[in-house]
C-alpha cells in the first residue's frame, strides 16, 4: 500500500512509481522512486520503511553508487540531486548540467526535464555521470544530445535523432563492484549508437549494420541474386575507402550470437535509390544486410544556393536529384540512372582515381503534339504523341557545357535543362564514376517529362530511354544522339491507329506553343497569337497586342499555380486512399516519399494517359520474318500493348567503333497485347534463357600495352547463351509480359506458340523472368495481391498465392523479383520486406536465421574481503522465495495476482521462445554441468576409499600389535 511506503498518515498520493531497484550490497533493501519527488528505502525484512528522501521537483530516473551509500536521482527542471542513504533531510549535492549559474546564491535557470541518468564508478578515477536531455529552454532547435560527465569535464554529444533509451556497457555484470564502464549504447529513434568512453572526445563506434537504409527515403530498388561472385568484394574494396574518419579504432564491442550457415551460397546485391539522388548498392547474400558502397549522383550538379537561383527546377518541389530508375548490368559494371529531373547519369566502375576536366553533357528535345487516336475495332485509347516541325528530325549534336539559350523569342524557356552541370573540374573516387550525362531539355515554355523506362547495353554502347513523348538512345562510347523519335513515328506504314488531327483552334503553333495553350486556360483565335516581328500583317496595334500579350502571361500564372495546388491535393489524397483494383498503373498515384514530381501544368495529368514507352529490351535476335540469322536490336514496349523492333548496324569493335556510326532504324515489326508490356526476355529453343550481350568489365583508366590493344580490336561482345549459335540460329522464342497477359513468340516466324490470359479483373504490377530450380519461369505480382508464376516457354501455371493486397503505390514501384525464388519491396517508408517462394530456402530457412543467444561463462564474482565480511559492509544475499513463498508469508489474498503456470511449465515457454538451436545449448550445458558434478562425486568416492583403505590398515596393526599380549600387560 503506498500510504505504508510514505507515511500512514498521509493523504496525497504519491504518483506512479517510476523507479524500483535493490540495493547493491544488500539485496534486502529495495528503493522505490515515485514520480511526485519521494524515494522510499524499504526493508523487506520487517516490511517497513527505513528512510524516506523527499524532493520538490518530480523524479525520472534513480541509479546506484556500486556501494550501495549513495544514490542519485534526475529530476523534471534539470537537476541531478545526490543523496547519502543514512541522510534522508537533504542532498549531498544538487548538479544543474546545462543550467546557467546564477549569482547572488540564486538557483540556476530551469532546464527541460533529465529523462535518464546512470552512475558508473571506477577504480582508478572519477565516476561517470551519464544523463539524456535537461538542455535549457534557450537552446530551440537543438538536436537531442546525452551528455557525460567525467569529474571536472561535461562532454555534449548531440543525436540525429530522438534519443529513446540508453545503455552503459560495463566490465562487470555486478553491481556491487567498481563498473569500469567502456561504451554507452544509444538507442535512437532511427538508428543505433555506440560512444567510446575510454577515448578522448567519446568518438562512436563505427556501426557493421545498416541501421539507415532510409538516411534519405528509398525512391526505387532492384535486387540482383546469383551476381558474378568478384562483384560483392569489388564494391567493399571501393566501398572501404568511403569510410569517414573520426570512428573509434576499437572494434564493435557488442558480439554475441552466430551467424546462420545456410545452404544457399550464391551473392545477392540490393541496389536502392534515394530521394537525394544518392545510390547505395548492399550485400544481401543469405540472410544478411551490408552496405557495400554508396554513390552519389548529385555532385554532377551545381547546388543550388536559393530559391531565385534555381528557376529552372519548376517541375519538382523538392529533391530535384531524386533516383527514379536504375538500370545494371552486373557483369560489365556498368550503371545507369534516372532521376526525377528528367535527367540521365551513365557510370562506369574503376578502381582509379580521376580527376574529370569536363564532364560530357548531352541535351535531348522530347516533346510532341498530341493527336486524337482511334483504334481500329472502334475503342479510343489515349491520345497519342505526334512530332512538333518535321516528321524525320536530325540527331541532336553532343553539348560539352549546358546550353545559354534560356527562353524562346515569345519569352519562353526553351533548350534549357532542370538541373545545371557543374563546369568546374570533378574529383571522382574509386568506384563509379561519372561517363555520360543527358538532360531533356525544356521546350516553348513547356518541361520535360519524366522518364519511364530505361535500358544500358555495354557490349553495343548503347543507352536508351523514354516517356510519354517519345524514345531517345544515345552512342555513350560517341557521345552522340541517335534516336530521338515521337512513338508514332516508330510505327511508320504500319500504324494500327487512324490518327487524325485535332481542331485548328486546338492546334498549337510550334513557335508559339504556350500563347495558344488551352491546358493554360486561355484559348487564342490563330491570328492573334502572332508576334509582330515574325514578319506577317497583325490586325490590332503593338499596344494592344502587348496588352493581350500582358494579359495572357497573368492567366497562365495564374493556372500554373493552380495547377501545381491541385497536383498537390491529388497526390495528398492518393497517400490517404488505398488504391482500388480497377486503376491502372499509368495512372501514377503518387507517394510523398517515391515521386515527388509536380508538373507545372494540368496537361500533366492528360500526358499520364499517353502511349508511354513502358518496357526496353537489348537483344541478339530476329528482327523481321525474312531474317536467316540474329542480329542486335531494341525491342521497345509501350503503355498501349504495342512492341517494335528497332535494328541496329553496329561497326567493327576496337578502333573503328568510336569512329564509325551506328545505324539505326525501326524494323516494321509490331507485335500487340492486352494492357501494357511490362517485360520482355529471350529464349533459344532448349527454353534456356539468352541474356543481352555484355561487355565484361575491365578497368578503363589504366593505359593497355600494345598485346592488350591486339587483344581489345579483336574480342567480339560475349553473349552468355548456354546453347551453341547453330542453335541460335534455327529458333528462338519471345516472352513478353503485359499487364493482362503474357505471350510466347516463336522467331523469326512471329507466329504466337503460347498464350496465357494472366488476370481479367486485375492487373500486373510487376513481371519478371527469373531463373529457379534449374528452368527459367515467369513470376508476376498482381494489383489484387496474388503472386504467380508460369513455366516457360509453355506458360503452364505453377504457383498462385494471395499474399499481399495493394494499399500504397509505394509497393507496387518497389517490387521486384529475382532468381532463386526471391523477391523484395518495400513495406513502408522505412522498411525493406525480402519474401521468397521457394521451397528449398524454406526449408533452409532455421539454419539461415542462426543464433541470437550464445550461452557464456559467467564472470566471478567480487572478493567479499575480511574486513568487509567481518563488520557487515560486504554484499548480503537474501533469499526472496524464502521472505515472499506461502511457508513464512502464508497464501496471497485473492485481490493479488498470482502467477499460474501454462503448459509444460517455465521449461515449456523457455523452449518455445528460443527454438531448437536454444535446446539444444541449453541440454549441452547441462550435460557439462552434470559431468562436472559426476566427476566431483567421483573424486570424493575415491577420497573416501582412500580414507577407508588407511583405516583398515592402522586397525590391523593395532590388532596384531596386541594380538599375543596377556590382559596384565596392559
């Protein structure tokens, strides 16, 4: 009753209890800490209080000098109060760490409360004093900080984060002994610290783990298993030198369990995008979590330093250099990115360092009209880009530095990219370094689109990328554009679609496209929308054309920002709702912490539902019906269900291949399915998978001897293809995947040999062909949470498992599957969810988790010197069950709790909780316990078979000493 504990007297309530602890050297003693300010010293013995020390601010936290004389308190207003146990009137000291000291005997200023504070003593020194918060009320804005105090000197180490609980790491597990404390465990809310004490300036540990995968939030993510096995050692060896300095040299100091040693042994590399455009690649072989190295893309760009330093960004709020698509190819090394700035990044991995005197640049124009479209069974799909000027546009030539032009003759921007790159020399560390950068550029008036969809080619050169306006590929060995079509124009004479023009008052001028933008809101008859120095008659006076002209610019501004509120809402409200079964992928629901791209117009939201290129695919194949062997080309998907083939004439590779042009043109070849295609792959005709030719990687900044030159001219592309080109060249099939269907085409006839209808009342989120068990097979993740897979090239249905429901579009960006029956999404903002369906790793699953307790020896215990133990000062045991069991205290009441035993006993929940592995060292260390115990048995047998074999002996002589003597001579 807490009135017993106080005083029985007393009527006001005490509070919580926040702090129940013994003490140190008598066990008997227990403190009780209440929140009002009271600490109550109760004997448990005679069930009374002892002492009762009383303060007027309330109490967080108590902690124990090691012998058991003084404890010490933190309080609400900042202060550390310290009390000898036999003096229950006052403090022996009262400690305000961050208050200002006040003159004239004047108590130091509040501060905010002291949640928690730990005592540690040690032998040869002051004892720590280490507390979290009591900063004072004048420092806002201040990070969470813990701070330690060492005799004289108080260290402030500020936190990232909220700091939720910490810990003191100590020599000894007693505590009625000198601690010797060597390291303070942090818990914050995000992340995990460790502080070297016994360093000068507390430096932290440096953390094994990857506790801030979300440091910036994950934008996007690829997961790659069974990766050439050099690759995971490359990336830590770059990776390695990244590592800051000022990090203890000591090593992690926390080491308990074992690692799992499964039976799966292949690598596995997790590539996440961030928010700050940064790139972090981790080893995620077996169960396990690394960051093996991390890039970012950002230093490219000049930072921006305020808001009218950067006009050009309009089309994101915020994170201009956020990672949208990644593209990698493993074996040659070679990166590829796409941020949300409608920009492109090409890396190349060395192990050099260089310094880049220029960075190369290229500028794309990407934007096309939009036409009415009627499909030929009657339906109307989304309008559909159509080329502004004329019909064949030029290769745009290679840029070195950005383009000057900033605006167009009607004072709109034009050739002008969103982010600016850097002029200035770049510094590139070991790892990827920087080879190409393309920029989409504005055009009158109008920013660019994002990309949806990217593809890098390193044994061709090749990089190819497109949105809703068109497709653009790039030679990155020539640093020359060479595509850059409008969809429309890739389907050429056979275009399935009737297209025909739009109204003229609809139309827009290409010169002056955004003074007859009818997205603006303001639409302007033709002859009034031209400019009086464009040579043609203007039927009103300059003044009031100037004044329409004034007039105009205020609508559109006006609708700009009105726009950009409703892009705003719409992606505030598609956060709260969950996605509905019916809305298609293209509709893009945007997520806060993956696309936080805003338009500047509403044609925004008109050009989502435009043909999009969704899906880009390298490959050695047939190209068209009459083809007698393969050839390399591009295969192009697109958000309407249409797949093109685009040939591509490579030149001679060494020398004449960064001199010669690469040829390429559209095929003719158009395949068509239901929904959008998502992916595409190839197989031969064992049903063996052929994955795209690849260049294998090899460092660049080091210069070849003239044998290694001979070498390069002649080495052809690898292509991995485990059957002979004989084969090759007879047969090959085409998977593709579509949101509603997947189709398996036989090459070079184009004739459909399989055919499987995935879903009618969903979609496809994600398709990917992946290798499992030997076979190749299809596995697809539906918008109504089914996750199934297909045989290939057969398409026979193998597993269909409801798993997860849609409820965020973050998960359907950040899914994605793997070989090996793995797969990976992102669960939250801040949470990486690996599942996996297959069936050997299940049953591998126990081995692979490992450990997290290992059985240890327990340390000794502290002498209890002479004089200790003679005068009472050393520890006292007491034995609770003895005080508190039903013999002494009798049966509880039935107001009190009682604890009731579940099945099996403590020894049943025990090995629920710790599995198999836990047993099975728990049945060990009872067998080396009981083994010592018989062998202490056996020693004391012997001892006393020794004892018992001298005594014989003695009593016999004893009797045949005496044997022959008379009773009288005694």
């Amino acid at each position: 009753m807490w009135n017993k504990a106080i005083e029985l007297s007393s009527k006001s309530h005490p509070g919580p209890v926040v702090h129940i602890s013994d003490n140190p050297m008598d066990e008997g003693k227990l403190l009780i800490g209440f929140e009002s300010g009271t600490v109550v010293l109760w004997d448990l013995k005679s069930k009374k209080a002892d002492y009762r020390y009383t303060y007027d601010e309330a109490i967080h936290s108590v902690a124990w000098h090691h012998e058991g004389k003084q404890f010490i308190c933190s309080h609400s207003d900042g202060t550390l109060t310290i009390w000898n146990v036999r003096s229950p009137a006052k403090p022996v000291q009262t400690i305000t760490p961050h208050g200002k000291q006040l003159k004239d005997g004047k108590k130091p200023e509040p501060c905010k409360p002291i949640l928690k504070v730990e005592f540690k003593t040690t032998r040869s020194g002051e004892p720590f004093i280490i507390l979290s918060g009591g900063l004072s009320y004048d420092t806002v804005g201040r990070r969470p900080c813990l701070t330690v105090m060492h005799g004289k000197s108080t260290a402030v180490l500020e936190m990232d984060y909220s700091i939720v609980d910490f810990l003191t790491l100590c020599e000894t597990p007693y505590p009625n002994d000198f601690q010797e404390p060597y390291a303070v465990v942090v818990l914050l809310e995000k992340d995990l610290v460790l502080i070297d004490l016994a360093q000068n300036g507390y430096p932290i540990f440096e953390n094994p783990y990857p506790l801030s995968i979300h440091e910036s939030p994950v934008t996007c993510c690829e997961y790659f298993a069974d990766c050439p096995v050099d690759l995971i050692p490359a990336l830590y060896s770059v990776g390695a030198r990244q590592k800051r300095q000022g990090y203890s040299k000591k090593e992690w100091p926390i080491n308990g369990g074992n690692w799992g040693l499964g039976a799966q042994s292949y690598p596995e590399i997790i590539i996440t995008g961030h928010a700050d455009g940064s790139v972090k690649f981790w080893d995620a072989s077996a169960i396990t979590l690394q960051v093996l190295y991390k890039l970012k893309t950002s230093k490219v760009f000049e930072k921006s330093r305020n808001k009218d330093d950067r006009p050009n960004t309009d089309i994101v709020d915020e994170d201009p250099y956020a990672i949208q698509i990644i593209s990698w190819c493993p074996e040659s090394r070679m990166l590829c990115i796409a941020g949300v700035s409608a920009h492109v990044i090409i890396y190349r991995f060395s192990k050099q360092e260089v310094i880049t005197e220029v960075i190369p640049m290229l500028e794309v124009r990407l934007l096309y009209e939009i036409n009415d479209v009627e499909t030929p069974e009657g339906e109307q799909p989304p309008p559909l880009p159509t080329p502004v000027g004329g019909s064949n546009p030029q290769p745009i030539p290679p840029q070195s530095h950005p383009s000057t032009s900033s605006s167009s003759s009607d004072g709109l921007r034009d050739n002008v990219p969103c982010l600016k790159v850097k002029n200035s020399p770049l510094k590139q560390s070991p790892g990827y370094q920087t080879e190409l950068v393309i920029q989409l550029v504005w055009v009158g008036g109008e920013p660019p689109q994002q990309i949806t969809s990217l593809a890098v080619n390193s044994s061709y050169g090749l990089v190819v990328f497109g949105n809703c306006n068109g497709i653009a590929m790039v030679d990155y060995l020539q640093k020359a554009v060479l595509l850059n079509l409008g969809t429309i124009e890739l389907y050429g004479s056979n275009d399935p679609y009737r297209r025909e023009p739009r109204s003229p008052r609809k139309s827009r001028q290409p010169s002056g496209a955004g003074l007859c933008d009818i997205s603006e809101g303001t639409v302007v008859p033709e002859d009034r929308c031209k400019s009086p120095t464009s040579g043609s008659s203007s039927p009103h006076n300059s003044d009031d054309e100037q004044k329409m002209n004034n007039f105009i610019e205020k609508v559109k501004t006006k609708s700009r920002k009105f726009s950009k509120m409703v892009a705003n809402d719409i992606a505030k409200m598609s956060r709260k709702l969950s996605l509905p079964t019916d809305l298609k992928p293209d509709l893009d629901v945007k997520d806060n912490s993956f696309s936080r791209s805003r338009s500047s117009s509403v044609t925004s939201i008109d050009k989502e539902s435009r043909e999009a290129i969704s899906a880009l695919h390298f490959c050695e194949t047939f190209t068209r019906k009459t083809d007698s062997s393969p050839s390399p080309c591009l295969w192009v998907g697109t958000t309407l269900g249409t797949v093109l083939v685009i040939a591509l004439n490579l030149p001679p590779g060494g020398e004449q291949r960064l001199l010669q042009p690469v040829i390429v043109s559209p095929s003719g070849t158009i395949l068509r399915l239901k929904g959008a295609i998502l992916r595409m792959a190839f197989l031969d005709t064992t049903g063996c998978l052929i994955p795209p030719a690849y260049e294998p990687w090899r460092e660049h900044n080091v210069p070849e001897e003239k044998d290694e030159k001979e070498k390069l001219k002649k080495r052809r592309p690898v292509s991995v293809s485990p059957s002979s080109s004989q084969e090759i060249s007879e047969n090959q099939y085409a998977v593709i995947c579509s949101e509603k269907q997947a189709k398996v085409i036989s090459l070079p006839t184009q004739n459909c040999a399989y055919k499987q209808n995935i879903t009618e009342t969903s979609f496809v989120l994600r398709g990917d062909i992946v290798a499992l068990s030997n076979s190749i097979c299809l596995a697809c993740f539906c918008a109504n949470g089914h996750i199934m897979t297909f045989s290939l090239p057969s398409l026979r249905p193998l597993l269909d498992v409801y798993y997860l429901p849609l409820t965020n579009m973050r998960i359907a960006r950040t899914f994605c599957f793997t070989n090996n029956g793995q797969a990976l999404y992102l669960v939250s903002p801040t949470e990486i969810q690996r599942l996996t369906y297959s069936q050997e790793t299940c049953e591998n699953l126990q081995e692979m988790l490992g450990e997290l307790f290992t059985p240890v020896e327990t340390p000794e215990a502290p002498n209890r010197g002479f004089f200790k133990g003679l005068f009472g000062g050393g520890a006292q045991s007491l034995d609770r069950e003895e005080l508190f069991g039903e013999s002494s205290s009798g049966k509880a009441s039935r107001s009190l709790a009682q604890h009731i035993p579940g099945p099996g006993g403590i020894e049943g929940v025990k090995g629920a909780a710790s599995g198999v592995v836990g047993e099975l060292a728990r049945a060990r260390l009872a067998l080396d316990e009981r083994g010592q115990k018989l062998g202490d048995l056996e020693e004391r047998t012997a001892a006393m078979l020794s004892s018992a074999e001298s005594f014989s002996k003695h009593a016999h002589e004893i009797m045949l000493k005496y044997k022959d003597k008379k009773w009288y001579q005694f």
